[in-house]
C-alpha cells in the first residue's frame, strides 16, 4: 500500500499550487476540480483492466501456469491501449460539453479547459501507469510498484511549481506537468515488463485480445469500474448542483473536499488492493486456510482505518 502514499502527497500539492495561481487561483482550482468526474472515469477504466487482470494472473501463477499469467498481462495491455484511444478521441472532442454539463461556469470554463485537453491527450500513460503498475505487484516486486508511484509523484512535484509560476503555465502548466510525470511512469512499467527481472513478460505475441482470456478479466474487474464510474456520476450530480446553487466557491469548496476523501479512501485502497493480489495467489494454489489467512489482514486495518479518518475529519471540521 505504500505506493498510495506519494499519490496523496502528489494530490495535496497540485491542490496547493493552483490556489496560489495569482489573480485567477480560485477560478484555476475549479475549473481543474470541475475535470475530476472525467479522471474518475478515466481511472475507472484503467482500473477495470489492472484490478480485473492482476488477480486473474495472480491466480494463474498461483497454478505455476505463468503462460496463462503472460497472456492475461498481454491481452489486458491490449485492451488498455484500446480503450485510451477511444477514450481520448471522446473527451478530447466532447470536453467543453461535458465541463459545462458538470456545472463550468463562463468564468471558469476556460481553465477545466485548458487543464482537461492535455491531460486528455495524456491519458493514455495513465492507463498503462494505472492498469499495468497492478501485474508488477501481482509478481512480488512491491517495491518496483511503489517505485512507480514515487517517481511520478516527485516529478510531478518539481514540475507543478515550475511550470505553473515559473513558466506563467498556470493550469496548462499543472495539467502538463501530471502528463510528464506519468510518461516517466508508464516508461519505467514497461521497461520493467519487457527486462530481465520480471517473471511475466510482455510479449507481442499475447497482443491479440483473446475472448477466453479477456473476458474472465472483466468479469473479475466490472465491480471495482462501477465503484469508480458510480463516484464520478455523483461527483457530476455535486458538482452541477453546486454550481447551479452556490456558484463558482461551492464548487471550488467541493473540490478540497474531494482531495480529503482521497486521502482518507486511498490507503484502505492500497491495503485491499495489496491483499487481494496475494489472495488470489493462494487461491490459485488452492490453499483455503492461507486464502482466510490472506484476507483478515487486509480486513482489519481497512475496517479500522476509514472510520478513525472520518472521525477524525470531522472533529477538525467542528473546530473551525
């Protein structure tokens, strides 16, 4: 789970950074909160693939079947790259739309915009960063997957500030900066894919979307794109209403509100996600009692996590 954490700090410094953009902060952070039901989406999609391939792999290694294991990771790389060039063909064309439906106002149109058509045009590293960076878990290199995420994540740190002051940028600046950090990162996951040191290799030849093997995946993985889809509908249903009843600053309220549910959501991500990699092994093994033993530390720290956060949240909330 440690792979969250670069991504929280990553998240608390873009926020920072454009609230800080001189005259036009408040707008600037709006217009790139009024983008976060496309992101959600974009990471659902992702998520479909990595947390509906990994496990199915995990299960496959965990049968000493790694050829299977080869051919999930090349078909759910496939449907990745698939799904990003349709993706960036729809909201590439279709954002100005789709800003004004989630509740963009004249004001701030301009800057969801901006930030929304080049982080678009990257969206295709997020895909691979977000969809590929579970398999390298899946074969027990945590470290190179928590590499991943720090990587990106300090890049994006460095450049967020300089592209956004320094080079006067301002959202075009944050949104540039995101699309770098995670080129690095989608560089970085398939050098390690294609090396020496990984276990299932990327191989051209399981390219070929294969309906046996890919369709397992998405059986395994639809749960977690409706949880992802389903917060960005409701992010859309908050963010229009919002805009219609409290303007431009309630959206803009709502979008730190946003980016503290994250930091509360993502680490009982991590834990789950990590835990369910290493179920799936032992359930491929077939070893019911390493499978139960597998699950209750994934179960107890998430379930102790999350209600201490909000609570927690919430008396700070009350203070001020």
């Amino acid at each position: 789970m440690l792979h969250i954490f670069p991504l929280l700090l990553c998240t608390s410094t873009y926020f920072h950074a454009q609230l800080h953009i001189p005259g036009v902060g408040a707008s600037a952070l709006t217009g790139g909160g009024l983008f976060t039901p496309i992101l959600m989406l974009i990471n659902a999609f992702a998520m479909l693939a990595g947390a509906g391939g990994a496990p199915r792999a995990a299960i496959s290694m965990g049968k000493k079947d790694n050829r299977t294991a080869e051919k999930i990771l090349g078909n759910c790389f496939s449907l990745l790259i698939i799904m990003a060039v349709i993706l960036t063909f729809i909201f590439f064309i279709f954002a100005p739309q789709m800003l004004t439906l989630f509740g963009a106002s004249g004001k701030t149109l301009p800057y969801a915009i901006a930030y929304s058509r080049i982080y678009i045009l990257g969206s295709i590293f997020v895909l691979i960063v977000m969809g590929m960076n579970p398999f390298i878990t899946t074969q027990g290199f945590a470290k190179i997957s928590m590499l991943t995420t720090v990587i990106g994540a300090v890049i994006n740190i460095i450049l967020d500030p300089i592209f956004i002051f320094v080079l006067d940028l301002g959202v075009r600046g944050a949104a540039l900066a995101t699309v770098l950090s995670q080129a690095v990162g989608a560089v970085w996951i398939l050098r390690f894919l294609t090396g020496k040191k990984t276990i299932l290799h990327l191989r051209k030849e399981n390219f070929r979307l294969r309906r046996d093997i890919i369709l397992p995946c998405l059986a395994l993985g639809i749960s977690t794109f409706v949880m992802l889809s389903t917060e960005s509908i409701l992010s859309i249903s908050f963010t229009s209403s919002l805009s219609r009843y409290g303007g431009d600053l309630a959206v803009g309220a709502m979008t730190i509100i946003t980016s503290v549910s994250q930091l509360v959501t993502m680490p009982v991500q991590g834990i789950c996600q990590g835990g369910q990699l290493i179920t799936s092994y032992n359930f491929g093994t077939n070893n019911k009692k390493r499978v139960k033993e597998a699950f209750l530390p994934s179960l107890k720290p998430a379930s102790f996590l999350r209600p201490c956060a909000g609570l927690f949240c919430f008396l700070h909330a009350c203070e001020n």
